[in-house]
C-alpha cells in the first residue's frame, strides 16, 4: 500500500441557481472519481487549469471539507472514517502552504508568535528558551534571519511571507505537506528561490508532498511524479519527465503548449 491513496473520491457541490418561481438545483462535480497514490518522501505534482478541482481535491484531502464518498488513506488509516476528535489530531501531520502568504498569516502576529504557535501544537511543553531556540532553528531553515522574529508579516516582502508560512507548515513537524499554488502570487525573481527551498526541505525532511500548480513548467522542475487534473478527474499521470516530455492526453498536449514555462536556476 502507497503512502498516500485517494481512492475513487468524490467531492460535490450543490449549488442553488433559478429564480423564485422557478428554483433549480445543480450539482458541481469538483472532484469527481479521483484515484491516485502517493509514495513516502515523493513530491506529486499536480497541475490543471483554473477550476478543475485541485484546490477541492486537497481540501478534501486534508479533510477540511468532507468527501462525497471514496477514501483518503494515509499510512494505512482511512481518515474519510475517522471521528472529528481524531481528524483534529491527525492534522497535524498534514499542512498546508497557500498561493498568499499576506492573507494565511495573522497580520497581528509576529513571526515570533506565528511560529511558538505552531510549535506548540505538536510540543505544548516546550517553552521560555527553548521554545525561543526552535523558532530561531525554524527560521534558519527556511532562510529568514532570526533578528527578525518580533517583526509583523506587513514588514516583509512577498517572498519572506512564504518563507514565513513554508516555516509555519514545518513547526508542527508535518508528515504531509500540500502547497497550493504556493509561488504564483510571487515574482518570477523570487519564484525560483521559493521552489529551490520548498525542493530542498522537501529533500532534507523526508517529506511527503503534493504540489499545485496551473503551470506545467513548474511542476516538471519540482516534481517526482506529475498528475494532470481536468474536469475533477485525473486525465494522465506519470513520471514528471514523462509526462512533460512525452505527454499522452490530449488535455496535457494543448496544457504544455499553452502555458508559459518559468525559467528556473538550481
Ligand atoms: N464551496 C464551494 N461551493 C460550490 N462550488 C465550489 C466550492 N468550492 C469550489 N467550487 C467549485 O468547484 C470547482 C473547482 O474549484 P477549485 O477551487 O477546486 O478549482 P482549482 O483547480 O483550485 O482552481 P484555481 O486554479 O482557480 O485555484 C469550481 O467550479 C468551483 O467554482
Ligand atoms: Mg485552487
């Protein structure tokens, strides 16, 4: 058994349209029979464009919203099963980085507090200075000076707010992270920095990943494997090499003409 199995999942919507008279129902099949596996320590990238499903698949699979049925297994545990109480526990292990770091950081907080935060999470005992040593340890890894703890997200740029939010996503020692479009708000400059280290602490940590994406070019730089979603269906899903070089599904032919592809630097 993989790491991670989405395992025929369905996630629907149902959403009121019509007049008062005339009222109509439709539902929106966002995810719609979605199978996949992911391996441990493997970045899967998925890519699709604007409205197929990805943001819904991975909310999905955080269980942030419930699925309309199939299963989200990880590491043999069938979370789509598992009471409210569990699934708050279970969290932990699964984080997310977001495609606006201004608007997923609590601008009343400082990194400082952002960060002890999200340590405390996983490790409530640890406190005064050693709790002051972890956030400095986190901030390093990331490539944020630690002088800078008592700053608010407003004082930094695009960039080091993903870095801040990269760090958050760390502090609870997550076995399972999902970046959802995490460099498209940023610029192309700093886009390569952030997917240079969202690669490199991947690698470090041994972490699981599922990386979104609207940009094919993107996902072939930091990806294992490459799954492309259309319509809340997976349409193709190979290795990243073979799929961008090699694409078999017509929806991928006419994505990887499309799409303009970043120019990344190691
Ligand atoms: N809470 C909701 N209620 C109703 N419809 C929704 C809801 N969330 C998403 N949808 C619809 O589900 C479909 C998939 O949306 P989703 O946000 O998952 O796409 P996406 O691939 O992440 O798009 P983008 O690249 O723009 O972020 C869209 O048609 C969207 O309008
Ligand atoms: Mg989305």
């Amino acid at each position: 058994m993989s790491y991670l199995e989405l395992q025929d999942l369905h996630t629907h919507f149902s959403q009121r349209g019509g007049t008062i008279f005339s009222p109509q129902h439709h539902t929106i099949r966002a995810v719609n029979g979605v199978t996949l596996s992911i391996e441990k320590g493997e970045i899967l990238g998925l890519v699709g464009e604007s409205g197929c499903g990805k943001s819904t698949l991975s909310r999905t699979i955080m269980q942030l919203i419930p699925a309309t049925s199939g299963a989200v297994v990880l590491d043999g545990e069938n979370l789509s099963a598992l009471p409210k109480s569990l699934i708050r526990k279970r969290r932990l292990d699964f984080q997310m980085i977001f495609q606006d770091p201004y608007a997923s950081l609590n601008p009343r907080m400082t990194v400082f507090s952002t960060l002890s935060e999200a340590i405390c999470q996983r490790h409530p005992n640890v406190k005064g200075n050693a709790l002051v040593e972890r956030v400095k340890t986190l901030m390093a890894t990331v490539g944020l000076d630690p002088k800078v703890m008592q700053k608010y997200p407003h004082e930094f740029s695009g960039g080091q707010r993903q870095r801040i939010a990269i760090a958050r996503a760390l502090a609870p020692e997550p076995k399972l992270i999902i970046a959802d479009e995490p460099v498209s708000a940023l610029d192309v400059s700093i886009q390569s920095q952030i997917l240079n280290l969202i690669k490199k602490l991947q690698k470090d940590l041994g972490l699981t990943m599922i990386f979104i994406s609207h940009d094919l070019g993107v996902v072939h730089y930091i990806a294992d494997r490459i799954a492309v979603m259309f319509g809340g269906q997976i349409v193709e899903s190979g290795s990243a090499d073979r799929v961008f070089h090699e694409p078999e599904a017509e929806y991928t032919k006419k994505l990887l003409a499309s799409i303009p592809q970043l120019k990344t630097t190691a």
